[in-house]
C-alpha cells in the first residue's frame, strides 16, 4: 500500500468498499452489521473523514474565491470570467434538463411500473418544500459569522466576490491584504492534502455502507427509471462535456477522462460536490493547467451552484412521478419545470440527498404530488453517487474552456501524462 499513489488507493478502496457492503448486506447478525460496522467501524471513518473535508470546505471556498478574484487585478476582467461562467453554468443545467425530459419520453419509466414492487423510503417527512426567493436571499446574508457556521456557501460566496473586488479597488494599500489570502490559500491546499491521505478509508467505509444499506435489490424494480437517469448522464458527459472540449476547446477529449477519474472516484465515494472540490483545485492546477486565478473562482462557484447532475435526476423523476399518477403534461408543463430546475440548481448544496429537497420545488411547479418523492428514495443515493461526477465534471470543463478563452491555460500540461497525487 506505501508504493500506490493516492489515486490508486481511492479507486481500491472503491472496489473493495463496494464489495465489503455486498458481502456485508447478506449477513443477518444485528450485533455484527448494525452495531458493530454500520453504526461503529464505518460510520466513523466514512463520516469523520466527510466532516473532516466539510471542515474546510466553506473557508477554502471564501479565502480562493477572494484570492481568485482579487489577483486578476481587472474588475473587467472579473466580470467577463464571472459572466462566463454563470452563461455556462445556466446553458448547461437547462441543456441537461432538455435531455432529461426528452430521455423519459422515450423510454416512459413511469408506464407499466407496479407500485406494490416498488422499494419506498422511509417516508418524506424529511423532504419538504423551500421558497426559492428564501434561497436567494441566502445570497445576501445579514451575518458573515452566521454564514460561517451554517454552512451557507452562498452567502459566503457573495462574501468572498465583494471582498475581492474592494481589494482590486482599493490598489496598492491592500497589496498586504492579497498576500495574506495568497498565503491563507495555499495553507487550506496544504491541509486538503494533509487529509486526503485518510481518503482510501473514508471512502471504503462510505462505499460500503451504501451497498450493505440498500445492494442492488433497491435498483431493481426501478430499473427503467435508474436507466432513464444512466442514459442523461451519459449523454450529458459523453456529447454535451467532451463534445464542449472538442469543438470549443480544440482539445483532446481522452486526455480530460483520463485523468478525471480520480475525482470521478471520490464523487461516486462521497456523493458531495463539496467534498470533491478541494481535489478539483489540486487537479485544475497540476492535471489539467489552468491557473489558480481562474480556477480558485470557478470551481467552488460551480460546486454551489452547477448541479446538472441532480437537474437531469429532476428531469427524469418529474416525468416518471407524472405516468406513475396519470398525470399528463403539456409543453408549458415542460418549459416551467425546465426554468424551475434551473432556477433550483442555484440553490442546491453541494451535500448528499439534497436534490431530493429542491425537487419539491419542481414538482409543485407543474401540480405533481409532492409524495411521489418516496418512490425514488429507496435508490436515490445509489444514484446520487453517479450524477455527483457528472456535476463536478461540468464545473472542470466550464473551468478549462474559459480558463484557454482568458489564456490562463497551459495546454502542455494539459497533454503530458497523468501526474499522480501522493
């Protein structure tokens, strides 16, 4: 295990968790699967080392997000890369909406489906619905501290974007201020790293533990809708993302999946965009060669967010939660889910099972009953694993094309091959 680099440990560590938690499904002794792994072993290395990541998350976001900002020294140049971005973001998360809805309507995965097969989920008492102007006003928060502590990357975002611009503003008087975030960021990166050397395991006993909880019995009366969802995503990465680096970049597209694993392997471990995005950084700056100016701000903008992962999953579950009540939609129906996904996605943490939160707002956009949510939960979080890599992937590609746009981007070290981080 000493001479494996890292990556090659996360993805072991994925296989064998996977393989444990089967194993693991099959065993009857309450004192051996519950108390002893599910509720002792495993929930302390899976959840200690995703709290240990969430620890950092918020602050690493504030300090590169003002670092990120205040070092291109062009407030013009802030607002072009930051338009970018949100054009980008937004362009996507409909265009994946659009595949989602089109997806389902082929394949109709709510038609000919018996409820009583159906693996429900303990109930929707956690799934409630949110006012979306009450998440927009997150944006702008009456308490940076309170921010800090609740988690409200939102806020602290807009925080962060404000900060750096007056630092830009303010010119040569703030040039301390500068380099204390410069300094302040690459102490959060080196503790990142200081913790990512406890990935292997957490993401074992994650892996695990979701395999041992629901296996593959919880897929398979919802074949047809975990499809559904499987063919979007793929169509989004496979055409939509590689297609953007192909024809927009210029770029070799082998290259980006190559090495887009390892971070594809701690999303599917984790399911946390937030969790993924301190290796993103690391990977932007020594993968792929864009510049941390344009990284630092891009990425963690796209881990708050660029969700079209859990839009496509709202996509496919608004069209399958419709057959399965005989509830025909018209075209407006379609349309007002589309904006509302979009608009949801802005809103969406970038925590495990909150797309199940935002697609209450969906659904009573178009009269859908909100308890149709307990159909999908059963296997919600197998495949939140997977729709994690595809929103992590959309908020790496959205970073190289404006990052060689911005000639922020050093195409060599884009080409030369994968750099293995220890």
């Amino acid at each position: 295990m000493k001479k494996m680099n890292l990556t090659t440990k996360i993805l072991l560590a994925l296989i064998l968790g996977a393989v444990f938690g089967v194993v693991l499904s099959t065993i009857t002794s309450p004192l051996i699967k519950q108390t002893l792994m599910l509720d002792g072993i495993l929930k302390l290395l899976g959840t200690g080392f995703l709290n240990a990541i969430k620890l950092l998350v918020v602050p690493l976001i504030f300090v590169s997000i003002v670092y990120a900002t205040a070092s291109l020294d062009d407030i013009k140049k802030v607002g072009r890369i930051g338009s970018k971005t949100m054009i980008f973001y937004v362009a996507t998360t409909a265009l994946a909406i659009v595949v989602a809805l089109t997806v389902s309507n082929i394949i109709k995965p709510g038609i000919g489906i018996d409820l009583n097969s159906v693996v429900l989920g303990q109930g929707i008492s956690e799934v409630t619905s949110i006012n979306f102007i009450d998440t927009l006003l997150q944006i702008i928060p009456t308490n940076i501290f309170m921010a800090f502590a609740d988690g409200n990357v939102l806020g602290v975002l807009f925080f962060a974007v404000i900060v750096g611009i007056s630092i830009t503003l303010v010119g040569e008087k703030a040039e301390p201020v500068l380099r204390l975030f410069e300094g302040l960021n690459e102490v959060f990166l080196k503790l990142v790293t200081l913790i990512m050397q406890f990935a292997p395991y957490g993401v074992f006993a994650l892996v695990a533990t979701t395999f041992a909880t629901f296996g593959f019995s919880a897929l398979m009366p919802l074949v047809k809708y975990a499809a559904c969802i499987l063919l979007a995503l793929g169509i989004q990465f496979f055409i939509v993302y590689l297609g953007m680096l192909v024809f927009i970049g210029k770029l070799n597209p082998k290259v980006f999946v190559k090495k887009f694993m390892p971070i594809f392997n701690l999303c599917f471990s984790t399911a946390s965009s937030s969790a993924a995005l301190p290796l993103s950084l690391e990977s932007s700056d020594k993968q792929f060669g864009v510049s941390k100016r344009v990284s630092s701000f891009t990425l963690p903008l796209g881990a708050t967010i660029n969700m079209d992962g859990t839009a496509i999953m709202q996509g496919v579950a608004v069209v399958f939660i419709a057959q399965i009540y005989g509830i025909p939609l018209g075209f407006g129906d379609y349309i007002m889910v589309i904006l509302t996904a979009v608009l949801a996605s802005i809103g969406t943490a970038g925590v495990p099972g909150v797309g199940l939160v935002m697609l209450t707002m969906v659904l009573a956009s178009v009269n859908l009953p909100v308890e149709g949510i307990a159909l999908i939960m059963g296997i919600d979080r197998i495949l939140d694993m997977i729709r994690t890599g595809i929103n992590v992937a959309g908020d790496n590609v959205c970073t190289i094309l404006i990052a060689k746009q911005e000639n922020e981007f050093d195409e060599s070290v884009y080409n030369t091959p994968t750099v293995h981080l220890d």
